[in-house]
C-alpha cells in the first residue's frame, strides 16, 4: 500500500534476495552489507511489518521540493523507489545480540533487499513520488493480500 500511494509499481518477491537477506542478518550486524541490492534495516520493532511502518515514518522527514539523499529518510526513499520491482526479506534471530556502531542490541534484525536498488543521487525526483490519497487503517494486512509488501 505504501509503494502504491507513491505512485510505485508493486514489488515481486525474490527467493534469491530474501536468500541474501536472510545470510547477512544471519550475521547479526546492524549495518549494510555492501551488497550491488538496495536494502532496508531495522532494530527493536515486534514484526517485520512494523519494522517497514518504521521506515515509512520517515516520508514525513522527506523534502519533495529538494528530493536528494538524507540519512533520515534513505530507509522511506528505498521503500517506495519507483525503478525497485524485486523484494526479499529476512529476520535474523540473534541470541547473542544485534551488534551495532554503538554496542549491542538484545532482539531481532530485520532486512529487506531490492533489485534494483535505489537512493542514487540525481534520480530521487522521478523515483520518488509524493503520496496521493491516504493510506486507510489495516494498511498492512490489506497491502500483504495484496502482494504490495
């Protein structure tokens, strides 16, 4: 639902991505894997679901007028990129903990990856639409029917 109020075209799912996503969370590192894929992360959310409301919470950060890059919003900006049509994703259970920059974090890692990947600087304007109408109440589970998620 999030993809289609940006005017995004629904994204398919990829084993292979969702078979990437799952090795690097394996990890249990909170960071990119520097991987040619676009991908999503996220820490201390009860389900992957509310992991990607978190990063659509950060469309209210997002600047239409000067659409560029900025570390608040790349998680949104990944999500909703108009030229991304593959999607895989992945839990990674991490009894020892997430580690991350600042320490360690005691829950689960969620990451998403997508073909093609995107946050490239000079195409945010054509890969980045504002939303039209709103999104309703049971946004998830209408969009999961909906193969949107």
């Amino acid at each position: 639902m999030y993809r289609t109020r940006h005017q995004a075209p629904p994204l398919a799912w990829s084993t292979r991505l969702q078979k990437e996503a799952q090795d690097w969370a394996d990890n249990c590192w909170f960071e990119h894997s520097q991987s040619p894929y676009g991908e999503n992360l996220a820490l201390g959310h009860p389900s992957i679901a509310a992991a990607i409301d978190g990063w659509y919470s950060e469309s209210a950060k997002y600047n239409y007028s000067n659409p560029e890059f900025n570390a608040d919003t790349g998680q949104f900006t990944q999500l909703v990129w108009v030229r991304s049509y593959l999607l895989g994703c992945a839990i990674g259970t991490c009894p020892d903990g997430v580690s991350y920059a600042g320490g360690q974090w005691l829950g689960k890692l969620y990451m998403c990856s997508y073909w093609l990947p995107g946050n490239y600087n000079g195409q945010f304007a054509a890969n980045v639409l504002p939303p039209v109408g709103n999104v309703p109440g049971g946004r998830r589970r209408q969009a999961q029917q909906d193969g949107e998620l």
